[in-house]
C-alpha cells in the first residue's frame, strides 16, 4: 500500500510538473520578488520607517524568492511565446543570465546575513541589490511599451 501511495504521489507531481506555465511561473517569481524589494526601497528612501525586524523579515523572504530562482525550469526553450518581456538575449547566452542571477542570489545572501542596523546600512544595500536588477532587466528582458 505504502508502495501504491508513493507512486501516485510521485505520478501526480510529475503531472503537476509537467503541466506547468514557466511563463506564468516566473512571473510570479518576479511579481513577489518586485514586491518585497519595493517595501525594502520604500524604507531606504525614507517613505516608511525603518524596523530593524520588519527589513531583517523582508531580506530574508527576499533570499527565499531568489533561492526558488531555477532559470532551467523558468526559461525552458520554446518559453517565449504569450504574454512574456523575456528578451530572446535569455536563450542566446544562458549562461550570461544564470551569471547575473547567481549574483544577485549572492548579494541577497549577503544582505539577509548581515541584516541593517540602519537605514544607511539599508541604503547600501538595496543599491547593490537594485543594481542586480537593473542589470539583468536592461540585458535580458524587452522594454514594455
């Protein structure tokens, strides 16, 4: 029985894995990642106050978003069709793209190990943690509009 419950647990998330949007999936990654690094620039910009638990919270759920990260799985090749602004620049040097994310992971690490005893410290960091981003969405994904 134990055997039969297995396989079907092991069938069903093969199923559920299989039929999985990537495009809809990293969406979502970016969607929450955008999130958590906007209320991290509200507080360093001064716009909300600074709570040494509330960023320490924020960094760490930032590291949990960037660590579920799996361009593989993401970017799939054929991954380019629907509502997507992922530039063809992604599939043309996968490894450049794994680079910058693999670097922004670190950086995120770095920033939720050594959570901010200020906001100046804060400041510092989403610089470098902005920086990331501005990177890979100038090199790896299309302007809107």
């Amino acid at each position: 029985m134990r055997k039969l419950i297995f396989a079907i647990s092991i069938l069903t998330f093969a199923v559920s894995a299989a039929s999985a949007d990537p495009v809809l999936d990293r969406q979502q990654i970016m969607k929450e990642r955008g999130k958590i690094v906007g209320e991290l620039a509200k507080v360093a910009k001064g716009e909300q106050a600074f709570d040494a638990a509330q960023v320490d919270t924020a960094l760490k759920a930032l590291q949990v978003n960037a660590e579920k990260f799996d361009a593989d799985a993401l970017f799939p090749a054929g991954s380019t069709d629907g509502d997507t602004t992922a530039s063809p620049k992604i599939w043309e040097d996968m490894a450049g793209f794994k680079a910058t994310e693999d670097k922004y992971l670190a950086d995120v690490k770095a920033a939720a190990a050594a959570a901010p005893a200020d906001v100046d410290a804060l400041k510092a960091q989403v610089g470098v943690i902005g920086s990331n981003c501005s990177t890979c969405h100038q090199t790896f994904r299309i302007k809107k509009g």
